[in-house]
C-alpha cells in the first residue's frame, strides 16, 4: 500500500505546475492542462473540449475523487475495506440531493445523469427507479434497503421545499456516524488514528456550519446544535453548545480559534473560511505522523486529494470570472 500510495503522490500538482496554473487566461487552458497531466488525464481522455460544458470541469474532478477512492479498496479487505468504502458515501448523497431537488422543485430531470458523481460499482441506491420517481415521498420509498432511508423516511414534499438544509444536514450524519461506526471495527492503532483524523474534519465542518447557520439563516441555537456533527476531535459537546449559543459572530469566531487554536478567520469575517478550513485540514493530514503501514497514510492521501480538487475547482472558476491572477492565488491552499 506504501508504494501504491507513493505513486498516487506522484500525481499531485507541483507548486511550479500550481503557478502556471494560476496563470491561465481561459478555461479551455486549464482543460488541456489536465488532459495532459498524469492522474487527472484519465479523466478526461473521452471529451473533446468542444463538448465540454459549464460545470463539466467540477463533474469530472469528482468523479476522478470517487475513482480513486475506488482503486484505493482493491489494496483492502475485511473491516478495512468497509471503512474506506464509506468515503464513497459523500459522492452518493450528492446525487441523492440532486435528485431530490429537481423532484421536489418540479423541474425537468432528463439528462441529470450526466451530473452524477457516485461510484456506480459500490451504489447501495437503484437510480433508476430514482429518477422515475414522481414525488417525494416516492422518492424515499424508492431509498428502501438502503442505510438512507430510515434518515429520510419522515420527510414530506413540503419539508424539502423549505428546509434543505434538513436534508442535507441528516445525511452528512449518517456519513459520519458510520465512518465512525466502520472505524470502531480497525486494528486498535488504526482506530485512533481514524477517529482524530476524521473528527478533526468534523470539528471544522461543525465551525463553518453553525457560523453560516449563524450569519445568513434564520436557524436557532438548538438547531445547530443537533444538526453539528457528534464525532469531532477538539470540539466536545460543550463546546459546540457553547458556539451555537453565541451571544453574536464576533464572539463565535474568537471562540471557534481558541477551540482549534488556528485563525480560521482571520481578518475578514468569512471570505476566506473556505480557504482557511482546507488549508488546516491540508496542513494537519500532511504534518500527521505516518509511522509503517497505518491508515494515516491513506487517509492523507484522500484528505489532501480533496484540497486539490477543490483547489482546481475554485481556480476554474476564478478564471471562468476572469479573476486577476492576485486576487486569485488569495483563495487556493496551494499558492499561499
């Protein structure tokens, strides 16, 4: 697994490819970039840039996430492999909110498939008979036999047409808890190394989370704290009761650093949360101890994978908006 990993390394982006990469004018540039550059030129062999449409470059670099998640389980077995496996939920609850969504809203669902993102081997949903659903509540009939279902069950047309975030919110729980649940099931060693690794992520997706639900929804404090994720590292229960219940965001935010003890905020209120989450999340796999043959390694490795292509993605966008290359290296973890 060591040398398999190694190679996969191999793939990231040098700091010299990220700077030409910030430098290019247009988004076919970046196209052509990816089709030729190892890793990511699986990926994009079958397209033509003419065929490319917008949002197709963020389509493509999730599946090659959920690819390479994919080829990390042929080196696992047992409880090992059913843990990774789990990474593979997160792709498959975004196609479910996908379906959802236009279901819910009404909306034309020819072609919605060509948005998907999930691993289509290690698939628990028929998407299918998804897709043919012609409400909500069939919809979630159609999720039976799946661990989605009883998380869903009690939802309404109405609820969705609301509160997304509902939705949203109780599958990310379902993520975590089994994540928590597969790693529980590891080697001794590897279960700790599994349980801070993927609770310090939880910690910062709980700060983003009940700042936003803080900042711009109109969502009470018991709210936020039943919908935080209960598996963090730093973040016990008392100290995500004592965020959600913040007198204002100024004492959110002073709080959330002292918590983790890094300015996620920094000077800006949240301009560059996202930025600063991932490069937290970045610093921390990559500084891990990486001792044998433990899970740390992989786990790094899937971690960093992430920051990369969310890095690429936003870069993207950034040229799509024509973004001067300054302003644009302010919100990649790779250029900083």
């Amino acid at each position: 697994m060591n040398t398999k990993l190694s190679a996969k390394r191999r793939t990231f982006l040098s700091d010299k490819e990220w700077e030409r990469a910030a430098e290019f004018k247009t988004v076919p540039q970046m196209i052509e970039f990816l089709k030729k550059r190892e890793g990511y030129n699986e990926a994009f062999s079958k397209y033509k840039l003419e065929e490319f449409r917008r949002g197709d470059l963020e389509i493509l670099l999730q599946r090659y996430m959920a690819n390479q998640l994919e080829s990390i389980l042929h080196y696992y077995s047992g409880s090992y492999k059913e843990f990774f496996k789990t990474f593979l939920m997160e792709y498959e609850i975004n196609d479910l909110q996908l379906i959802l969504r236009v279901i819910a809203r009404d909306e034309g669902k020819e072609g919605i498939e060509k948005s998907f993102i999930h691993s289509e081997h290690y698939a628990q949903c028929h998407y299918q008979k998804l897709i043919s659903s012609k409400n909500v509540a069939q919809f979630i009939e159609n999720l039976k036999g799946t661990s989605y279902y009883d998380v869903l069950k009690t939802m309404v047309q109405e609820d969705v047409h609301k509160r997304e975030f509902h939705m949203e919110m109780k599958l990310y729980i379902l993520l975590y808890k089994t994540l928590m649940e597969k790693a529980n099931q590891l080697e001794a060693p590897d279960q700790d190394v599994a349980k801070k690794m993927i609770g310090t992520k939880a910690d910062l997706i709980n700060i983003q989370w009940i700042f936003r639900a803080t900042k711009y929804y109109a969502i009470s404090p018991e709210e936020m704290l039943i919908y935080s994720l209960p598996y963090s590292n730093r973040l016990t229960y008392q100290k995500l009761k004592t965020l959600s219940y913040s007198k204002n965001l100024e004492e959110l935010k002073k709080q959330a650093e002292k918590y983790i003890s890094y300015p996620l905020f920094g000077q800006s209120s949240d301009e560059f949360l996202d930025r600063n989450i991932d490069k937290y999340l970045y610093d921390y796999v990559m500084r891990y101890p990486k001792q044998g043959e433990d899970i740390a390694q992989t786990l790094a490795y899937i971690y960093a994978l992430e920051v990369e292509i969310k890095d690429l993605t936003s870069l993207t966008e950034g040229i799509r908006y024509t973004l001067p290359e300054i302003e644009l290296s302010k919100y990649l973890v790779h250029t900083l």
